[in-house]
C-alpha cells in the first residue's frame, strides 16, 4: 500500500470537492465509497483469509 502522501490527490483531497449542502454522513459516505474503490481488491483478498 502506498503512503498517503503518493497517493493520486485527486482521489485524496476531499478539500477540492464541492461539499456544500451535504451533512457530514454525506461527505463520510463520500469519501468511504473513495476507499472502498480504491482498496477493493485489498479488501476482497483479506476476506479471503
């Protein structure tokens, strides 16, 4: 897994997405759905264990 610092900041700065009008669940789901994708493959292989 890369450091946080060399992932791609398009997919990491939640800073430079327009977030207004959304509650913090929104922006939480938001952001979970980033990581899902991101690490999905990460995530199916450690289900398999």
């Amino acid at each position: 897994m890369k450091p946080d610092n060399e992932l791609n900041p398009k997919q990491t700065d939640i800073e430079k997405e327009d977030t207004t009008g959304m509650t913090d669940d929104e922006i939480i789901d938001m952001v979970a759905a980033r990581i899902l994708k991101l690490y999905r493959p990460a995530f199916e292989e450690l289900a398999k264990g």
